[in-house]
C-alpha cells in the first residue's frame, strides 16, 4: 500500500476508534488564521518579495484537498509553476485541534473565510488587483463559497479545479448507509465537519448550488479523471455555466490512469492544462508527452 494511502488510513482509524477529534470554539477561532510552512519558502513558493511579471501579472493561489496540506499537496505543482514565472503562495485551511499536519476538515464555509484572509494577504504583497485560484478535491470546490458569498469574484480572475467535489460524492454509494451507522454518522457531522459538507445533498453543498454553478466575471476550470475513485460519479464534478471548461484527462491522454490524488499531486498532463488554464492566450496542446 502506498504511504499515503496507509496515513489516511491510519487517521481515519483514529478518528473511528477515539473520537477525539472535535471543533470547539477556542480551536474554530485559531482555525480562522491561515497559515503558510517556511518550508515551501526554500521551494520557491510563498516568496513574499515575489512581485508578478507583465507575462504573469496574477499571483496563483493554491488550495489543498482534504486531509492535505499547504506544502505536500504541491511539491510538484508549485515548483512547475514557479520555473514558469508565476509568483505561487499555498496556505494551510481547515485545521482541528489534536489532527497535526492533516487539514481541511474543519466547516467548509469557515475555511473559505481562511482563503479570504489569505488572498487578501497575497494581493497586498504583490500589488496585483486580481489573483488566479489553483485547487484540489475540496480545494477545487470551496473557493467556490469564497466567490460566490465572500466577495471573491472581485478578486479572482480564473478558478481551475483538479478533481473537485463541486456536487459532492456519494463516495461510491457508501454514505447512502451513513443513517443506518449512528456512530459514523456522528463522526462526520461533529467532528470532521468538511467531510459532511461534501456529502452529496449536504445543506452546504446545496445552498453552493443554487441559483447556478458560476458567478460572473470568474473563468472556471475542471480537469478530472473518469479513474477518480473519491468524487464519484467523476462528471458531477464538472460545472455548467458561462466561462466554464470542463475537461476530462483521458481525452487528453488515453493512457493516462491518474485517479483522484494523482492527478493533483503528480499528474504531468494535469499540471499542462493548469498552465494553460492560467495562460490560455499562450496555451499549448495536453498530450501523454506534456
């Protein structure tokens, strides 16, 4: 089993076995302030002296899933971003008290005010009026409630979403049964909060959608892969609207077999068709050799 895979699952035991992990309010209120790792500072991203180019005059946001993290959601992402010219900044969200290092479990609509706190930072460093948003899994879709509620849209220029959970999971039919598990039902609804919030159905999700997926004046981007074992079925994670360009990676490259983590953390093509979301005057063909 790969070590990610065995961390997960090795917390989620935890948090099944203890029942340890709850929001209270001394920790919702700490959860509030974003943070950033120094360690991505030696990488190349969240470099504050860091000022955009006329090439790329937007700084890129990026935002990690669940249980991810500012600095390993993107040792790849970030650095191929960074060599083409993009001042990049990464920010940690959606922290617990007693859950070190695994994040964005805390209430989704409270980590969008994280963001909100965060681009509001990014801007006043770089000078820029707008910036660009990258994000994976919740990442994709909780910047969504930042543009939609937080008046977010007068600060993004693009959304680009890598494997998003725009309508929610269904997490392959297993939280149809959550009703029938009181305990687990429990688990995800007072103590991981975010993970009940991406239910398909959740109150959050369905307040998220209505009256339509977009709002004005954003460009949106979904790169997912019909191998996605999480987001699920994998086209609920496309939006509909105007400025909206849904994206499936196999019609990119057949061979590609990336599936939910993968094509966020390490998938070449995927990163491609970042780029060329971010700079779509100068995109370039996505192939199995991008």
């Amino acid at each position: 089993m790969l070590p990610w895979r065995r961390a997960l699952r090795a917390l989620a035991a935890a948090l099944l076995v203890t029942g340890a992990v709850t929001l209270t309010p001394v920790a919702a209120a700490a959860a509030d302030t974003p943070q950033t790792s120094t360690a991505s500072t030696s990488r190349g991203w969240n470099d504050y002296d860091c000022k955009p180019s006329a090439a790329h005059p937007r700084p890129v946001v990026l935002v990690h899933g669940t249980f991810g993290n500012s600095v390993d959601n993107w040792l790849v992402l970030a650095p191929y971003l960074v060599k083409r010219g993009y001042c990049v900044y990464s920010l940690d969200y959606g922290q617990l008290p007693g859950v070190p290092f695994f994040n964005g479990l805390g209430p989704i609509d409270k980590s969008a005010e994280q963001l909100d706190v965060f681009v509001d930072k990014v801007l006043a460093s770089t000078g820029a009026k707008k910036a660009d948003l990258v994000g994976h899994s919740q990442g994709g879709m909780m910047p969504r409630h930042y543009l939609k509620f937080l008046g977010g849209a007068a600060k993004v220029n693009a959304l680009i979403g890598l494997a998003p959970d725009n309508h929610g999971t269904t997490l392959l039919g297993l939280t149809k049964l959550l009703p029938y598990f009181p305990g687990i039902e429990d688990l995800l609804t007072t103590r991981t909060p975010s993970l009940a919030d991406q239910v398909a159905g959740s109150p959050f999700l369905t307040k998220l959608n209505e009256g339509g997926d977009t709002v004005p004046g954003v460009r949106y981007t979904v790169i997912a892969t019909k191998y996605d074992e999480v987001v699920t079925p994998y086209r609920t994670q496309f939006l509909n609207g105007p400025n909206v360009h849904n994206v499936t990676l196999q019609d990119l490259c057949p061979l590609a077999l990336s599936e939910h983590v993968a094509i966020g953390i390490l998938d070449r093509v995927a990163h491609h068709e970042v780029a060329n979301a971010l700079d779509p005057a100068h995109a370039t063909p996505s192939t199995c050799l991008s």
